[in-house]
C-alpha cells in the first residue's frame, strides 16, 4: 500500500491504528547533504533537539538509506553527487512514498523550488537557513503528516465509491476496479478532495493552499504535475480524462457522471 510505511516499523504501527513500540521513540530524521559544514551544523542541532538522525553525503547513499531506515523525515539538498536531489526524490516517491521530504534550494531559485514540489516535496526552504526556521518546518511538515495518519486510522470514514474508482479513507488504499492504484500523500488527498466532491470546481489556488498549505502565485505547474500522474494511474486513457476533468482557467474537478 502506497502511502504506508514498511510493516513492522513504529510508523507502520501508527499507520495501522496500533500503539508503537515506545510513545516516547526519538522521530528518524535523515539530511542528505554533501557539504559536510551543513551537515553537521543539522545533525548537531536536531540531535540536541531530540532526534535521532543519521546524514549521508550523496544521492545514492541517501536513498539506500531512506529505504533502509524508514525515517520520518528528510532533509534533502538538490545539489548532490553521484544523483542529485530531484533525482532522490523522484525514486523515493516511487518507492517510499509515505516518508515526507524537504528539500534544501538555492536562494530565490523558482524553478528548483517548483522542480522540487513536482517531483513530490512535501516543503524546502532556501539557503542560508536559520536552524530555528529548519526545525519549524520539519515540526510543521510532521504535523501533517500526524493528522493524516489520525485521519487514517479513525476507521470511521465510509469508502468513496465512484464508478468503478473505490476510495477507503480509513485503509488509504484506491482501486479501480480490481487493480491496486499505488498514490502519493499528495496524490491520496486530491483525488478523495475531488471524489467526495463530483462536480465541485475546485481553483488551482485553492488546491496548492489545501493540500500543500502554500499560498504562493506561480506554482500551477506543481498542480498540474501531481493531476497528471493521478490521471496516468487511474484513468483508461490519461489523454482522454473520464474522472478527473480540466476546467480550463480555473482548475479541476471530479466528473458528474461517476456519481
């Protein structure tokens, strides 16, 4: 199940509606950075702060790690050796796609930061950074993550059955038909935003706000981005959406006739 973690992990636990192993567990939290004065000013602070993390200074290592550790966090840099960030987090939404990311960005570089939320960031920030400013966004980036995990396992929200696309809110698992549909976090949110809601418009603004919690113009590539692959795992024909519909200028919706 796509937006699980492993079996048998703490997290996996939590996910399931089961107490973890400890209340008291210290949060994994993993920096992939090949400038080791950053590195190490990250893994200093955090583990002052209570974390338990562990640092890998290229793209390679960084995803051997991620897959291996499960954290619940990472802190990522885009520009890395052997594989770069966007290239990191592409795979790890592939194949761990439950572990929120934040990716480290040049200063004012709009494209990197869009680059990034497209391929599956949960948030970045700019370099230089404050520590303090950092820790924010990791606790700010967990805490949705945590409320989506209490949503999950509430167990009291009813499938969504839309035509042959059933959701299960309390499962987070999508088929169609009798095929599994592996999603994103992200992907998991827009399409039960838009299936509980057919016909509803819903603004490219108003998505990037709900489901991202950015507020910021000239991200619509990020929406649009995250719609295509949605399509591309739920619709027979991507090209030809009978689910997930354009408004051209406006936004998406949710087809009337999968009511």
């Amino acid at each position: 199940m796509s937006t699980k973690p492993a079996a048998n992990t703490p997290r996996a636990k939590e996910a399931e509606g089961e107490e973890p192993e400890s209340v008291d567990r210290k949060l994994a939290l993993l920096v992939i950075e090949d400038d080791e004065n950053i590195s190490t000013a990250i893994t200093e602070y955090f583990s002052k702060t209570g974390y338990n993390v562990r640092s890998a200074a290229d793209g390679v290592a960084g995803v051997e790690s991620a897959l291996q550790d499960h954290p619940d966090a990472i802190i990522l840099d885009l520009m890395l050796p052997k594989m770069d960030g966007l290239a990191v987090c592409r795979e790890l939404r592939e194949k761990a796609p439950y572990i929120p990311i934040l990716m480290l960005t040049a200063k004012d570089d709009v494209v990197d930061k869009v680059l990034g939320l497209e391929m599956g960031a949960d948030d970045y920030i700019t370099k230089p950074f404050n520590l303090r400013e950092l820790d924010a966004r990791i606790k700010s980036v967990l805490r949705r993550v945590q409320a989506a995990s209490r949503t999950q396992s509430g167990g009291d929200e009813a499938p969504i059955m839309r035509g042959k696309l059933r959701i299960d809110p309390a499962k987070r698992e999508v088929t169609v038909g009798d095929r599994p549909v592996e999603l994103t976090p992200k992907e998991f949110e827009l399409l039960r935003l838009f299936a509980s809601n057919p016909g509803r418009v819903f603004p490219r603004k108003y998505l990037l706000e709900k489901i991202w919690d950015y507020s910021y113009e000239g991200y619509d590539r990020t929406i649009d981005s995250h719609i295509n692959r949605l399509r591309a795992k739920i619709e027979d024909n991507p090209e030809n959406p009978q689910m997930v519909i354009t408004v051209w200028g406006i936004g998406y919706k949710f087809s009337d006739e999968q009511r």
